[in-house]
C-alpha cells in the first residue's frame, strides 16, 4: 500500500499521466500522505502540473488536506506561482464548499440551529487589548481597531442609517460615531458585553438605538439602512451566509454592507477559496463585492497573542469586502 501511496507521489511530481491513472486504476490511494507528510496532490500542484491535479481530483483527493507545516496543495501552487494549477484548485474548493453549503442548509432546514448559543451563556472578561470567553479565546482583539475604522469608512460613506451586529469592544462602533450617522443601531447579543455597553453610556447616545438579543431573534425589530456592519462571535460560515439572505430587506438600494473577514484566517489558500465563495453568493443575491487588501503583518507581532489560546488570523494582508447592489 506504502509503495503504491509513494509511486503515485512520484507520478504527480513527474508529471506522469499514464503512470499515475494507471495506479489510480489499481486502486492506489489518493489520499496517501508520504513521509514528509505530503499528498500527491502538493506533489503535482508544487510542481504545476494541471493535467495531473485534474486526474488526482476526479478520482476524489481532497483539496483541503493539509502538510504538517498547515498547507494545502493550493497553498503550494500558489507559492510557486503556477496559476493554471492554483486555478484549478480554487474552483475544486469553491465546488466543494458550495455543495457542503447545500447539505448543510438541507441538514438544519427543519432543526433550530443552536448557532452562538454556547457563548453566549459563557463568561466573558475585558481588558484594556482584547475581550476573551472562558477558554482564553479573543472575542476581539484591540490590534483590529485600523481594520474597524476602515470597516465604518466603508458603512459610512452614504451616510444616513447604520446598522453594526456585533459590538465587542466597540471599536467600530466608536468609528462609526466619528461619522455622525443620522442613527446608528446596534445588535448585541451577550449580557454581559450588553450590561458594559450601557455603563460605558452607549445607551445615552442621541442617535444610538442598542437592540439586545440574537440577531436571528431581533429581525423583526430592524429597519432599512444606508450602511451595514456584520461581526458575530461564536457563529459560523452558514449564520453569515444566512444573515446575507436577509441583506435584500434590511440594506437600501445603493447602501454598503461590510463584514468581519476572518474566514480561514489561518491559511492563505483556504482564505481565497472563501473570499471567492463568499463573493460568488452574495452577487448571486444582487451584490458586487470589493476586496481591498489592507496589510496587517506590522499590527501582529508575538506579544499580541500572548495569554490568547488560538490565534485567529495569521496572515498578512486582510481583505476587506464593500459590497453594494449590482443596479447602482
């Protein structure tokens, strides 16, 4: 089995087709990890060999199996500079990921999916940097604060209405108000970052209207807005790819909506893929969505994570998304 695992390692590296089909037609393993902890598929996607990824993925190998130092074959072409193979494997993930999308959805479309509500009967505690839950997980970090007055630039730019979901530490929020929108609501769903905000007088604020609860359970008491912010904690893709279902009726035509992009903030090639389905979704809706690359290598030395059990972006550049409807 080794053996068979190491020739179609060597196949791919090759660039062998019919060395490789025929190890695949013997029942070789695709999903072989040699011993530098590699599959085939890094092997052809390092080297650039398309014809050889396109084979590999038919015959099932997984796009997202990582190497032990976390990189996945995308990650290998990307590196190398090989776009027909990075090409390649951005839309065998974009594929993938948007049929787990339709599982997902059918799965939960008749069970009340329990979403954040974990951390949301959790503790958390503040500090001057960060608010942390009760395992030293960071709810939100103060080195995002640039990334958030970008984020308000962007909601704020027409001006009028604004919506923030997810207020955290406040720092969009508090960005938000340097705008002076005519009003600014708020959805916050954690008691106790609830009970802080209205001590820290968020509540007095002329044009703020605080809107407690889960956002999922507080739609009805929403209007329309000119500008739209999106950053929960405890959620995942599908709570943000539900909330984007909802864009059509809260957002107004020629309004801007933005959101926290740490989607696989821990490997760059998986980060794309999501950029790429998250973009593809919401034109699917009506939206265009702009990426502007903001680096953040220099807001993220080693001291920032201290005390912080999983670092929840490690890349350089964060992309972030201005998205509009495609009429205006």
């Amino acid at each position: 089995m080794k053996e068979q695992g190491e020739q179609l390692c060597q196949a791919a590296r090759n660039g062998d087709t019919e060395k490789l089909k025929s190890l695949i037609d013997s029942g070789a393993d695709v999903t072989f990890f040699d011993d530098n902890g590699l599959t085939p598929l890094m092997h052809a996607a390092k080297h650039g060999h398309a014809p050889i990824l396109t084979i590999l993925l038919s015959a099932g190998a997984p796009w997202n199996a990582l190497s032990p130092s976390n990189l996945s074959a995308g990650d290998f072409a990307m590196d190398e500079g090989h776009q027909e193979a990075f090409d390649l494997l951005l839309n065998a993930g974009i594929q993938a990921e948007l049929v787990l999308g339709t599982i997902a959805r059918r799965d939960n479309e008749n069970a009340n999916s329990g979403g954040n509500r974990d951390y949301l009967e959790d503790r958390v505690s503040f500090s001057e940097d960060k608010v942390m839950d009760s395992e030293s997980k960071a709810v939100m970090m103060a080195w995002e604060k640039p990334l958030m007055e970008a984020h308000a630039k962007a909601v704020c730019s027409g001006g009028g209405h604004v919506l923030n979901v997810g207020f955290g530490m406040g720092l969009v929020d508090t960005a938000i108000q340097q705008y002076a929108p005519v009003s600014h609501t708020i959805v916050e769903a954690h008691p106790e970052v609830y009970e802080r905000m209205l001590r820290d007088g968020w509540g007095q604020k002329e044009n703020v209207k605080i809107v407690f609860g889960r956002w999922q359970d507080v739609l009805p008491q929403l209007e329309t807005y000119d500008g739209i912010f999106f950053d929960t904690y405890g959620e995942y893709y599908e709570d943000l790819r539900e909330f984007h279902q909802h864009l059509p009726a809260l957002l107004k035509p020629g309004g801007i909506y933005s959101f926290f992009n740490g989607l696989c903030g821990g490997n760059a090639f998986f980060h794309v893929v999501y950029c790429h389905l998250v973009s593809l979704e919401l034109e699917n809706l009506g939206y265009s969505t702009q990426l502007i690359p903001l680096p953040v290598k220099d807001c993220l030395g080693e001291q920032v994570w201290e005390g912080v059990k999983h670092k929840y972006w490690q890349l350089d550049t964060y992309y972030l998304p201005v998205c509009q409807s495609l009429e205006d």
